[in-house]
C-alpha cells in the first residue's frame, strides 16, 4: 500500500496501471496551494503515469510525493522473556511543504499462550513520538501481573497520516513469531508408597521441534532424558521407588536451535512405607455352652452344633497401620469358603456368620485379610480359625 500527494500547475492526470484515479484541471485556483491524496496498491511492476500542463504563463510546476507502508524487520528468537526489539523499515514523510500529522501504532495479538484469551492484549499499543522503533516486547507490552508473556503472537504495525482532514492508514504486513520456550508437567501420583511406579510428564511449546525434555532429581541421582516431536506433545518417564523419603524433580525443556528452559513449578513425590497388618496368632473359638440337649436313639443329641460370629464378637479382629500414601486404608476380609469379600472389622458384621464343627476333632478354616487404598491392594496376610468340637457325652 502507498499513499500519494500530487500538485502541479495548472492540472493534472494520474494513472495506475492506465486506470485513471484523480482529475484536476483548474489553473484559476492559485499555483501550489494545494495536494491532492490517492491510496494505492501498487507492486514492483505497476505503472504510475501523471499528465499535467501549465495553462498559464511562468513556471510549470509537479510536486509528487509517495510514501509505503511499514515492512517490520526480521524478528529475533528469543529463548526467555528477555529484550526483544521490534524494528521496521519505511519512506519517511521528508517533505516539509506537505502540512501532516503521523502516528505509529502497533497492533499485538498473542494467539497461544497464558492470557491469550484475555481482551485487552488484542487492543492497539500506540508508541508515540514516532518511537516505533523502539518498541519491546518485554519492557512496553503491557500484561496482567503475575502472567508470562511466554507464547505465539502475531504483530502488524500501522502507519497513520492526517492530511487536509482525513486519515489514511498503511498497515504492514502480519508477522508471526514465538517468544521464548516454554512448557508444562505433571506426575501421575505426588503421595505413594514404597515400590510403587510413578509416571512424570512433560511437554514443550513455542520452540522449534524436536524437543528434548529432561525429568532431574539431583539430591537422588535420578535423570530421564526423553523427547517430542511437536509442540504440547507430552513426553513421560516411570521411576519406581525403592527408597523411602522426598523426591524433587525438576523438567527442563530444550529445542533443537538450542533454547533452553527450567520450568518454574517443581514436581515433588513424598515415598512412605506401605500399611500393614499385624500378623494375629491362630483363632481358637470353642462351641458355645450346652443349654438344651436330647436323648434320642441311644444317643445325645445337642442342639447347634457350631459356633456363631455375632456382632461385637471380636474374636477375629486385627490391627493395622496406616501411612502418608495410605491414610485411612479399609480393611477387607474372607472366611475362606464360608463369606464373600467383607469390609471392616469383623466384629462389624450385622449378620451372624456360622461355622459349623459337627465332629469329634477340630475343624480348622483360613480367613483372609488385606488393606485398600483407592483400589490398591496392601499386606494380603492368611489366619487359621480354629473351632474346637465339645466333648463327647457318651
């Protein structure tokens, strides 16, 4: 785009490409009072003509004047939120007879990155004085506090002239840039017990791909080293932990021109010892007392001849212990043959459970316990039950 300013004495004709865009014929109206303001596109091989006369007598006179739209230079890659001058090139208004007014205004846009919903970036930032120049990213971008101007922007800037009244604008061309790298990570778990996997990600955006990304504990020794092959691709690494204690890892993100960058958010892993259950001694439950019996056949009969596990009955209650990576585990249990899955302590039932001892020795049945933590199954241990029979009455 350009923009034109034409005088002559005492008329005029102008052409672009033979299409004719301004007509001035009027040699009474006083010699070099007055320009007349075309905007244009033109391109290298454009033809520009101007037919002009002098009606009168003296001198034959054609001003012609023709300024560009701003080119923004080259924009350098910033790795962090450093320095980033934004320059650019134009034909300067250097003709003093030409009464105008100019300004300069840059128009920001951050298309991705934190913020880049927020509506006040999108808006004009005008640099006054004619510093356009001078303008930074870093230091006259303005952002809500506490946001990283990390991210992808899209910038144009816009020349406006003010001549007789009117304002005509030329805008360059957009430019699309990064500013610095930067990226993002999470772990699977930050609280699990010993011996436990735990996965760490990490992604990396704004560089130039392949991205390598690096997962460090320094105080443990423990590097991943992986890598990604576009932007917010995430990469992961599994540790197991065989040790007990406070892990810190740290990512680093790198691009393959070099730029580099530590994440500001640490990802922290707390390791504590499984629950457990205490191993309980064997369970000897003898037959309940005889309160009504039978003879009958030239025998005995006793009625019941089994032992009921009531509610409150603790007999075959454990105790355990829980940890930072399981706080309120649930304990489950199973007689083996005789109940499904149960949850709580034994002595928590609300229906009795019935184990039968019908015989003259003891009968023996396995019940076994575990911890759940959120689906995670912890110190699986095995307990006899022994049901002693009653003494025969012959």
């Amino acid at each position: 785009e350009y923009i034109t300013f034409i005088r002559a004495d005492d008329g005029f004709e102008f052409y672009h490409n033979n299409n004719k865009i301004s007509d001035r014929w009027d040699w009474s109206y006083p010699a070099g009072i007055d320009y007349y303001v075309n905007k244009i596109q033109a391109t290298a091989s454009s033809t520009l003509k101007i037919r002009h006369n002098n009606k009168t007598s003296g001198e034959s006179r054609l001003c012609f004047h023709m300024i560009d739209a701003p080119q923004i230079d080259k924009i350098e890659k910033k790795c962090d939120e450093q320095d980033l001058p934004i320059k650019a090139t134009f034909i300067p208004m250097n003709n003093d007879d030409i009464t105008h007014t100019e300004e300069f205004i840059w128009h920001l846009t951050k298309r991705k990155g934190h913020g880049a919903s927020q509506s006040p970036l999108k808006a004009q930032i005008p640099i006054s004085g004619n510093t356009y120049r001078d303008f930074n990213l870093k230091t006259d971008y303005p952002f809500g506090s506490g946001y990283r101007k990390f991210g992808e922007y899209t910038i144009k800037l816009e020349r406006k002239i003010t001549i007789k009244g009117t304002t005509y604008s030329l805008f360059s061309e957009e430019k699309d840039f990064n500013y610095g790298i930067d990226g993002g990570g999470s772990v699977s778990s930050n609280n699990v017990c010993l011996g436990e996997t735990v996965t760490m990600y990490g992604s990396a955006v704004y560089g130039t791909p392949p991205y390598t990304i690096t997962f460090k504990d320094t105080t443990n020794n423990i590097t991943y080293t992986r890598t990604t092959n576009a932007d917010g691709v995430q990469a992961s690494a599994n540790h197991t932990f065989n040790k007990v204690g406070n892990f810190e890892f740290v990512i680093t993100v790198k691009d393959s021109k070099g730029c580099e960058r530590t994440l500001d958010s640490k990802y922290t892993i707390n390791v504590s010892q499984r629950p457990t259950i205490t191993q309980p001694a064997p369970a000897t439950l003898c037959m309940p007392k005889i309160t009504s019996a039978k003879y009958e056949n030239n025998r005995t009969v006793i009625n019941s001849p089994q032992y009921e596990l009531k509610k409150g009955d603790t007999s075959l209650d454990v105790s355990f212990t829980t940890t930072p990576c399981c706080t309120a585990p649930i304990l489950k249990w199973q007689i083996i043959g005789v109940t499904p899955e149960m949850s709580g302590q034994p002595s928590s039932i609300t229906t009795p459970i019935i184990l039968q001892n019908n015989t003259n020795a003891n009968k023996e049945y396995t019940i076994k316990y575990w911890l759940d933590c959120s689906g995670k199954k912890y110190s699986e241990i095995n307990r006899k039950i022994i049901v002693t029979p009653r003494p025969t009455l012959n």
